[in-house]
C-alpha cells in the first residue's frame, strides 16, 4: 500500500494531484518555453551545483520530473520521488521518450525509503506547501544527505487566490501549515533552525520577469509572486 493511503491528509492530497497529472506539464510555470525562462533556470541550477559533477540528487516531491530532468541532464545521477501515482507514471513515460537514466519512485517525501547519508543533493520545488508535516520533511531531507551535502526548497508566497481551495484541499487545508507558501526569509530561518550552515538564497528575479513576459505573450492576466531558492549544506564532520 503506497505510504499516502495510510493518511487521509496525504490521501486527499494525492487524489488532487492524481487527478491533475495529466494536464499537469501544460499549466503555467510548469514547463520552460521561452528563452528568458531557460536562462534563469540555467543561472539558478548553476549557482546551486557551484560547478560539482557526478553528483547523487534526490528530487522530493518531483511530480512530473521537471527539475529532475533538469539535474539529469546535466550528468548527475537522480532519484526522484513522489506520492501521487500518476505524477510518477508520467514522469516515468517522459524519461523513457527523453531516454533518460534515473530512478523515479511512489513515495513520501516524509519518509523517505533511503538510507541515511545517500545523497549529495536534495531538492523540493513547491512541495513544502503539500505537506502536513513540512518541518519533519526538512528533517528527513537532511537525514538522507551525506555530511557536507545541500538541501535545496524552490518554492514561493503565494497569494490566497492561487493555492487550490477547492475539491481535495476543501477539507485539509487547515491541516496544511505552509498553504500558500511563506515568505523567503522564515525559509532560510527554518534551515538554520534545523542545523543546516552557509544558508543562501535566490529572489529568482529574472525567472519571475521571464514568467511575466510569457504571461503578456500568451495573452494571459500577469499575476506574480514571491519565488525563490532557499539552500543550506549539512555541516562537515
């Protein structure tokens, strides 16, 4: 039985991004499309890796595989895990099409099925938020990185208007602390609190102008919000 139905919080929560996997990869800010939007991914993933090859990365919560493609091809070797099925069955079918070699998995981001120490790299993009229990993920983030190894929260402040209140999340989002997000500063705050040393971060400007520009190509409203990469290391021993 996959971790999630054991919990009715994870199982509601499971349900809404089943049920929306298969559209996923077309909603906004889900996929790169335009010039502007690659090269601030590009900037941001290559100030988090600092130049590091070869390395081991965990991508928790990784949906569809979006920046687990992104750390693969770039030549680490990935593991990504999610608990709703059908994220993991698409990203499954889009690394055979990308032919792309690396792991993906049904499983919690709270409790992870790896041992301590495994990785060099954990990542979460927008996975925080999901969770009833964020700061035990943190937690359980660090425990699988090795000494030395970086924890990395991609993720943003949302307005109200733009967090899922409806269907699935209409009955737990009193049980989710971080819905909506929170602002980059009680992110860095919260590593620090868990251990973590040289936390830095990312206002990810050009990403959200890049973001905005599409918004007005596409016709559509410019909505923005606070982004950003949050990262810490594990101290050495």
């Amino acid at each position: 039985m996959p971790l999630s139905e054991g919990d009715p919080v994870k199982r509601q929560v499971a349900a809404h991004w089943n049920r929306r996997a298969a559209g996923f990869d077309n909603d906004f800010g889900h996929s790169i499309r335009i010039q502007g939007e690659r090269a601030a991914w590009d900037r941001v993933l290559d100030v988090v890796i600092e130049g590091r090859s070869g390395l081991d990365v965990l991508d928790a919560g990784c949906g569809t595989g979006f920046l687990a493609f992104e750390f693969q091809s770039r030549g680490h070797r990935v593991i990504g895990v999610d608990f709703a099925r059908e994220m993991i069955e698409l990203a499954r079918r889009k690394a055979v099409v990308l032919q792309a070699d690396m792991r993906l998995e049904e499983g919690d981001a709270e409790n992870l099925p790896f041992d301590s120490h495994s990785f060099d790299i954990v990542v979460s993009r927008h996975v925080l938020w999901t969770l009833p229990h964020p700061e035990a993920a943190i937690e359980e983030w660090i425990r699988v990185l090795r000494p030395g190894g970086r924890l990395v929260v991609i993720d943003g402040h949302f307005a109200e208007r733009s967090t899922p209140r409806t269907d699935e999340y209409a009955e737990i989002v009193g049980r989710l602390p971080f819905m909506g997000g929170r602002p980059r500063g009680e992110i860095e705050a919260l590593l620090k609190a868990h251990g973590l040393v040289d936390v830095r971060s990312d206002p990810f400007g050009d990403l959200i102008a890049a973001q905005e520009q599409r918004m007005r190509d596409e016709g559509r409203e410019v909505r923005s919000h606070e982004r950003y990469a949050v990262w810490g290391d594990v101290p050495r021993q």
